[in-house]
C-alpha cells in the first residue's frame, strides 16, 4: 500500500490569527479534544505519515509522539488560510475542523484541491454554514424544522443565535417574541448576522453520521446536555454519545431524517453532525446540520470498535479512484 501523507488542522488548537474573534476561544478546549481522536486514530494506521497543527504554546509542542507523527506550525504571522495552502501542497490529504463563522471553514476548503480534501464540497459547506439558508432548504425537502412552528400558537419560547456560529455561541433563548426581535434587530444594527427562530421544546439530540457516496450511515445518536441562565444564554456542557434510550421507531425517525437531509444537500461526506431536537408531536425537527467533525468525535471510535478516520479516508480515495477511472473513460 502507497504511503499517504495527512495533514490535520483543527483550527482553534493550531495558534494561527483568529479570525473568529472572541467568542469562538472558548471552545479552545473542545477543539483540542477532537484534534487529539483524530490524531490518535489516523497515527493507528499504516502507511500513513501524519502531521498535525499545533500552536508554539501547546503543552504538547515538541513532545515525542509516534515515530509516523510530525507536529508543524504556522509561521509567525501566517493566516490559517497560508498556513493550510502550504501544507496542502506537501501532503497527499488535508482533515480540517474549523467554525463556519465568518466563512472560515468555507475559506479554507477553496485554498486545498477537492482531491485532497476530506469532507464535505465547498458547496455543502457554504450552504451549511448558513442557518437559515440551511432550514430552507431542508423545508423545501419537506424536511421538520423550526420554520415549521413560526405560526404555532403552543410555541413559548423564541431563540436569536448567529446565522453563521459554530455550537452554542451567542445563543440567547427569549421568554416572548418581542424581546427576541428587538434582541434580532439589535445585533443587525451592529453588523452581526443572526436568524430568530421558534425555540422547539423536546429532547436536544444530535446524530452523528459517515455520508460516502450520498449514502448516510448513521453512528450514534446523541444527548445534548444544554443550560439556560437568566439572561436567556443557552450553553452546551455536555453531549452523551450513543444515547441508547430510543425505542425502534424513534431510531427509524433518525435513520430516515439522517438520508433525508444528505438528500437535501448533496456534497456532504465524511464525518457530518446533525442537530435536532426530538419534539412530542412532529418527531426529528432539524434545526442544523455541520459539514465537519463534532465533539461527538471524541471516543466514538472505542464506542463503536471501528476507527473511523481509517474508513473515511478510505472512502474519500475510493471515490476519488472512481471519478478518476470515469474521467478516463469519457
């Protein structure tokens, strides 16, 4: 088997310029997280070299790793965007994890060639990285959504969040419509893009899929541990992974809610997260979908048995081999 050399960026651990601001450093930790399974599941292959984004501050900058690992950093005052386009250019393969905040991750995947990159298409990334743009789409593939319940009278809650964050940032849920209007119209007066959206009562849930070939596998279905203070902020502490409380209907619901959307936004592979909230009378209710790798990464791959980044790059080379050989034969 030929050697591959893959290069893992996760954006909030590599030390380049934020472009993100304030807000997305507090997700540091959790990046950190998803960075260290994925390292820890591709340096358990073989013929793979591996390099991996690290900041000149990272604890771990310069310790001794396995003999197939490398760390590499961005040069002093190198954006993500330089950083990642140099290192696509000596690598076979490029895993990224970054927010879609600001475009950031829809940036990166145009400066690495789609053959190279692992995940979703530009495409899919971009519309995911919108969540109204999202929602709309899924709608009009009859798919549930909170733009479903903007007329229901039982709706009690309203939530303003930004159209383009990544997890719970700047999520503040409203006891009225009201507030959350004026709370949308203050954030359009400062130049923020944010969407307002019935807040959907039930069980906060996310699916965690491997979409190869516009067919969508589903993983685990996951808990969502959310925390609302006074003010309204909504916060994620934790998300149990393979929630297995479900009965064989609700796993039905989730399986077939998992193809629906993959059929919705064509371009989604890999490693793909599905936000959802579980409500009493619509059943799966999407509110959106992540074209990258979530903190439910993280263990999934001893959950399960499997390691996964060995089936997505096998998956990504199988299909590359394939529009290879059809390109030949045109």
């Amino acid at each position: 088997m030929t050697t591959r050399r893959v290069f893992l960026f996760e954006y909030l651990s590599a030390g380049t310029p934020d472009r993100c601001h304030g807000s997305a450093a507090g997700l540091h930790a959790e990046g950190l997280a998803m960075r260290d399974a994925m390292q820890a599941d591709l340096a358990a292959l073989p013929n793979v070299e591996l390099s991996v984004a690290v900041g000149r501050s990272d604890s771990s900058f310069g310790a001794d790793g396995p003999a197939s690992t490398r760390q590499v950093c961005a040069l002093v005052g190198e954006s993500a965007l330089d950083f990642v386009a140099r290192q696509a250019d000596l690598h076979d393969l490029v895993w990224v994890v970054a927010p879609e905040t600001d475009g950031l991750l829809a940036a990166l995947n145009e400066v690495v060639p789609p053959q190279r990159w692992l995940g979703c298409t530009g495409e899919a990334i971009r519309l995911a990285s919108s969540k109204r743009a999202t929602l709309a789409r899924l709608q009009q593939h009859s798919i549930a959504t909170p733009l479903d319940f903007m007329t229901d009278a039982a709706v009690r809650h309203w939530v303003v969040k930004p159209d383009d964050g990544a997890g719970s940032l700047d999520t503040r849920r409203h006891g009225d419509h009201a507030a959350a209007l004026m709370d949308w119209q203050r954030r359009g007066q400062r130049g923020e893009t944010a969407t307002l959206e019935p807040w959907v009562e039930g069980d906060a849930l996310s699916l965690s899929l491997q979409v190869h070939n516009d067919c969508a596998e589903l993983l685990a279905v996951n808990r969502q541990r959310l925390a609302i203070d006074g003010e309204g902020a909504v916060s994620l502490i934790e998300v149990d992974i393979g929630a297995g409380d479900f009965d064989a209907a609700q796993r039905h619901a989730f399986e077939q809610t998992a193809r629906n959307v993959c059929a919705a936004i064509p371009g989604l592979a890999g490693w793909v997260g599905i936000d959802l909230v579980w409500h009493a009378r619509r059943g799966p209710v999407v509110v959106e979908v992540n074209p990258r790798v979530t903190s439910a990464y993280v263990g999934m791959s001893a959950a399960l048995g499997r390691n996964l980044a060995a089936e997505i790059l096998s998956a990504h080379e199988a299909a590359h081999l394939q529009t290879e050989i059809t390109d030949a034969a045109l």
